[in-house]
C-alpha cells in the first residue's frame, strides 16, 4: 500500500514538473557560454539576470553573465552547478539539499538528490541516476517575476544611489506527503542581480493548515563546495573557508563595527560523505551552511509566514584585499542603496533649547545639512509627554525652515532597567551577564514601550535622523514572563524581529538611521568606523594620525558614506586641554586639518560640542572646507584605494576612485613629520577606468598629462611641506 501511495505521488510530481515545464522562459545558449568581456568593477554589465531553461527542459538556469547557477528539476530540485563566470571556475563540488529545517524536533531536507559516489567533483552525467528522498519536502511549483522592491531606497538626504536593484527572482515551492507536515508549504527563493555577480537566497514557511508547528532551525543555505586547501591533518577551525564566494546574512550584531566579526550564521563544516578528500580525519572546511545558532525557536501558528535570515552570496574573483572590498561596497551601494547617503551633521551637546536654536544657524551659516542632539544632551527621546513632543516639534520645524536636517540620540542596550524588563541570563535564572553586562529585552514591557515611544516622537516631532545607540546586541532572554518572546529558544529571533520591524518603519519614513550594530541590510545607514572612546582623550597631533589610521582601517568593506569618525570639539573621556579644540579660533590648524581628512575621505565625522565656530575666522575656515567638500562630493564618496597607512614616520593617504565621473580620481596626501618630504608615488589607477593617460592637477592648478605603464599606473611627483596636506584631481 505504501509503496502504491508513493508511486503515485511520484507521477503527480512528474505531472506538476511537466506543467510546469511549459512556462514562456528562454532556453540557455550552452554554445554562448564564454567569460565576462569586461571588468565589472570598472564597466557596465550589459547582459541583464533572467532564468533559462535548459534545452531538454530538464534544469533551470539562473545566468545574468558574470555567475551562472544551475537546478536539476526532477526527481526533486537540486544545484547541480554554480559557477563563477568572472574566472570560469566552478564553485560546486557535491549536490546537497536545497535547505533544510527543524520542525516539531525532527530534521527534513527541503529538495535535494542522491547517489553521488565521489564528492570531490560533479561531473554532469551523473545526475540522471540521482535519485530523491521519500520524506524530503518535493517540488510542487515555481514561478519567476522580476525582483520585488526591498525597503525605501529614496532618501531626502544627499545619496549616491537612490534606485533600487533589478533582477529575477526564482521560487521553488515544496510541499510534504507525510501527514504531520500536511499545510506547510516551504518555499526557497533565488534573487539574482543585474550587473554584479551576487544571488540573494532565502526560505519562507506558510502555514496553510490548522495545525501549529515548532520551527526550531532553519538552514537556508546548503553547499558543497570546491575546497580552499588540501591539508593531510588540521581541523575546520584551522584550515582556509573557500574565497570563491563572500557570504553575508542580514543576521549579524555584536557592536563590532565589522562584518566578519559580527556574522551570526555562516557555518563551514567538514563533509564526511567527501571521503577522498587529502584530510586524513575528513575534516576538511567545505560544506557550507547558514542559519542562526540560536533558533528560531517560533510557534509558527495557522495562517502565519516564517521568513528566514538572507544570504548574500558574492562570487569574488581575486585575493587582493582592495579589489574584494571594492566588490562589497559595489554590493551593498546596489543591494542598500540607503546606505550611499551621506549628509553633513554636527553632534550637538546641549544644556537648553536656546543653545540647540543657536546651533541649527551655525549648521545654516556653514552649509552643513543636520544638527543630531548628541548624547549628554539635555533632551530626552524616551519623554512623550505633551509639552516635550511640542517643544520638540518646534525644533525640527525651525531646522526645517533653515534648511537643515535634525536628529535625536538614544541609548537602548547597555543600561539597566529592572529586574521585570531585563534580559534574564539562561545560566543563571537572573539578570546580569548580557553582552553589555545588564541590558533590557527588546521583548519585556519596556522593549516593546521603547519601540511604540520611538514611533510616536518621530510621528510627532517631524525628526529626520535617529541616532540608535546600543541597538539590539543579540542577547537570549530566558524569560517566560515577557511578552515579546516565549521563552529562551524563540527570545533572540522575536527581538531580531522587532528591531528589524522598527527599523524598517523608520525607513519608511526617511528617517536617516545611525547605529552601531551590523543592521544595513535592514535600512540603517550609517556605523562606526570602529574606534577606542578613550583614544580621543589624547593630543591633538595624535588624534589627527590615529583618525587617519581608523579612516584606512575602515574603508576596506565600507564605502565611505557607511562609516562615521569623531571630533571633540571639547573634552572627551578627560584629556585636558590638549585633547580638546575649544576655544575653536585656538586652534584652528588642528580644526581644520581634522576637517579635511574625515571630509577628505568622503566620512563624516560626530563634531561633538556646543557649537561650530566661535570667531568670523572660525566661521570662515568651517565654511570653506565644507563647500570644498560639497564641490567634490561625488568623487570623495567613492571607493578609497588605500595607498598608505599613517604611521607618522612618513607621508601617508587615499585615492578615491569612480570611472563613471568627471572627476576619476581624487588623491589626499598628508606629512606628518616636521620635514619636507619629495617622493616620486606610483598611483594605482586601473579603478578610474583610465588606460592610456591621464590628467592630473595639484589642488585649483593646471593639469600635467601623465602616461599610464601597463599595470595603469602613473608616477606622480610629489612634494609636502612639514605638517601639511595636499590634494590632487585625476581627470
């Protein structure tokens, strides 16, 4: 009887598989299969994503000319073929499912074939004999359309980019024939990109039946991939991860201001099915798979959609540190196009609201476009009281009126609430031990309060910009008493969800989002370059090489308009008057020079205290930077090409660069030392697009032609007095 039944569902799959296969999509040329023309870092990709059938309508084929992902579609879905097409290397080495889940405490793959004997390659005839698994979810269906819309990517600030991605996205649903699963429909969605080598790729559950289901793991992503090392003996942990892709989730937090480091889900594992691998224990790193390692823990009740965590998959084409992170900023400008905005703010600190009025028309006098009242200010966000919401109102409507933008600080983590509303700790039963020590839950009483309080200050006070301090840091919350969450298994994922949910309603809105936690995927725009509080409690002249050391250690993933530095203005974690650059007309060499390389380096900077300038000189210094700036904004919110890091012995800078502009490159140099340095620069200028010559100019003057060798470099005579800056337009 049973096997009855499963016959004939497996003629159902074929009859749905071959309905299916009538769908209008374009059949794959396999004899136009050559490699990318041209540098999609440095030129427009013409060939636009779409899904082709294969000619015998067996696989489906995601192929936009720069990465090709291939799906075999019956007996069951499975990738049989991923394959770089910047280097014509293939990145599969093994079929695996297509996703897998937890459900109710028991494991299911979601898709996937079997048979491959040898796992160190996959050689296309082999699939035909591949077969699937009874208990595996199976194809029901799938569809193609064009790539939705993902957040607002407009903004009333000065961007870069403010469309969003096109693309195709390819949906595969699933379905179960066992009757415990009966309802739930699992579907693994495909976004492929035009002009950049990325696949987006996530899962969805709709629970269509009566019934609830625990989900208490989601693996979105599967893959058995080509091995980055052959190592006799070592573990995972010691050995390289495969670089032919970059990998990146919207589930990353930890207040690290790096990615890499605040990543919650990529997981590389050894494959004990590879067992002609080098690695004598089977230990090798190359089966990838992503999911967070708590949760998601939910009740997924009738009626609801579980979405799961995004993965971004980046196919890379070199090692070379400059070449990579420029791919992810290409990235992250298409994918999040909120985050190329950029305005120019100052951090107020405030004792009243006379002080807050005086500093929006020093912001109006000076061209800057935002006042943010920074933290220690005398305003508190958290009061929605009335006579507050009022005051606050018409702040924002007198900075609106000057043209300027306004912004509010607040803190949520690393503060202690109550022993009702605070994460309580699964060791120890008690509160205490969260990442900051003592911290609220996002899901407790006061969580979900500090969320409906933020919505109605920026509801009513018309704000622009929230400065979110300590957001959601991913503590777990054993708590059954909070409303937000269950329990500990589902308390990391609910409070992901309603930072995620606030964020995505403040990006609604426009409000311009800076945060210190990993959520750009989510509409924040703006983190830390990554920085020591305490560091700006030194002199001046050390704070000057130590912001340049931070500017080049933070641009190597982030384009410049992601990151933010610092200015004290007055004094910060002690210091004295060393530290400090009030009185501002005392020392305007320091003011200046900090202006210029944060300017200078497309980053802005918090200029922290109570005013911008204090003398008409001071005014006018302020002033000239900042248009300086706005002339050559588009080019110095461009990639950095790093070209050396201060170390102040020598001269040290960067190199903006953006092929698509008048201006191609911009060059800032700065001595440190106290004699004058002369050096002939070799300028890397392969990223400005130019490959014969080029026209460079120091600051206003004339341009000199220069000849560009065969690694398009040129050599640039360069001469800095002692303790001064100097910069260069490359057209």
């Amino acid at each position: 009887m049973n096997r009855r039944f499963y016959l004939l569902l497996a003629c159902c799959a074929l009859s749905v598989y071959s309905l299916r296969a009538q769908q209008a999509l374009p059949v794959f040329d396999e004899a136009d299969n050559r490699p990318v023309p041209k540098d999609w870092l440095v030129n427009t990709v013409a060939t636009k994503a779409n899904v082709y059938y294969s000619a015998d309508k067996k696989e489906l084929i995601l192929d936009n000319g720069l990465i090709e992902r291939r799906f075999r579609l019956g007996p069951n879905v499975a990738c049989i073929d991923y394959k770089n097409k910047l280097t014509g290397q293939q990145l599969l080495r093994a079929v695996k499912p297509e996703a897998g889940v937890v459900i109710n405490g028991v494991s299911y793959n979601v898709g996937g074939l079997y048979g491959q004997k040898e796992n160190a390659y996959l050689l296309p005839e082999w699939v035909d004999s591949f077969v699937k698994r009874d208990n595996d979810f199976a194809l029901a269906t799938y569809t193609v359309t064009a790539l939705p819309a993902y957040l607002k990517p407009q903004t009333k600030f000065w961007a870069t980019n403010t469309q969003s991605p096109t693309g195709k996205l390819l949906n595969f649903t699933y379905q179960s024939h066992l009757p415990e699963l009966k309802g739930l429909d699992i579907t693994v969605h495909y976004a492929l990109y035009d002009g950049i080598p990325l696949i987006e790729k996530w899962i969805s559950i709709e629970n269509k039946s009566a019934n609830t289901f625990r989900i208490n793991r989601v693996v979105n992503e599967i893959l058995g991939m080509v091995e980055e090392e052959s190592a006799v003996v070592g573990t995972p942990d010691q050995m390289s991860k495969p670089n032919g892709l970059y990998i990146e989730t919207d589930y990353a937090f930890n207040n690290a201001m790096r990615y890499n480091l605040s990543d919650q889900t990529t997981h590389w594992k050894a494959d004990k099915s590879y067992t002609s691998q080098v690695n004598y224990d089977l230990k090798t790193p190359c089966l990838l798979e992503v999911y967070p390692e708590n949760g998601p823990g939910i009740d997924l009740q009738p009626k609801e959609t579980f979405t799961s965590v995004k993965t971004y998959e980046l196919a890379m084409d070199s090692y070379d540190r400059q070449r990579r992170g420029m791919a992810i900023q290409k990235m992250y400008r298409t994918i999040a196009p909120w985050t190329t905005a950029n305005p120019i703010f100052m951090h107020l600190v405030s004792k009243n609201d006379k002080e807050v009025y005086n500093a929006i028309d020093q912001c109006a006098a000076t061209g800057y476009e935002a006042l943010i009242l920074s933290f220690g200010s005398h305003i508190n966000m958290e009061d929605t009281t009335a006579r507050n919401l009022a005051r606050c109102a018409a702040i924002a409507a007198y900075a609106h009126n000057k043209g300027i933008k306004v912004g509010i600080y607040s803190l949520f983590s690393s503060r202690r609430i109550s022993e009702d509303d605070d994460v309580i700790n699964p060791k120890t039963g008690k509160t205490g031990g969260a990442f900051f020590g003592n911290a609220p839950c996002f899901g407790s009483k006061w969580g979900l309060a500090y969320r409906d309080k933020t919505k109605q200050f920026f509801t009513a006070t018309h704000f622009d910009i929230w400065e979110n301090d300590g957001p959601y840091p991913g503590d777990l919350c054993a708590s059954t008493k909070h409303p937000g969450h269950k329990d500990v298994e589902d308390s990391q994922w609910r409070q992901i969800e309603i930072q995620k949910e606030l964020y995505h309603w403040l990006n609604a809105r426009n409000v311009y989002i800076n945060a210190p936690d990993w959520y750009f995927l989510d509409g924040t725009n703006k983190i830390g370059l990554g920085y020591r509080e305490v560091n700006f409690s030194l002199p001046r002249s050390e704070q000057r090489i130590l912001n340049r050391q931070n500017i080049f250690d933070g641009t190597w993933d982030k384009s410049p308009s992601m990151g933010w530095g610092f200015v004290p203005l007055t004094q910060y974690q002690g210091g004295g008057k060393e530290a400090q650059l009030e009185p501002l007309a005392e020392h305007l060499k320091d003011y200046e020079q900090l202006m210029v390389q944060y300017y200078g380096a497309g980053v802005q900077a918090c200029y922290r205290g109570p005013r911008l300038y204090d003398t008409d000189e001071t005014k006018a210094v302020v002033s000239k930077v900042v248009q300086w700036y706005k002339k050559y904004r588009s080019i110095l919110n461009a990639d950095i090409v790093h070209l050396r890091r201060a170390d102040g012995r020598d001269w040290d800078g960067w190199m903006h660069v953006d092929p698509t502009l008048k201006e191609k490159g911009f060059i800032l140099l700065f001595n440190p030392t106290d004699k004058p340095i002369k050096r002939q620069i070799t300028l890397p200028l392969y990223y400005t697009g130019l490959t014969q010559i080029a026209k460079i100019r120091e600051k206003e003057n004339a341009s000199r032609i220069y000849k560009l060798n065969r690694n398009y470099e040129a050599v640039l005579p360069v001469t800095l007095e002692p303790d001064t800056y100097s910069w260069w337009v490359i057209e």
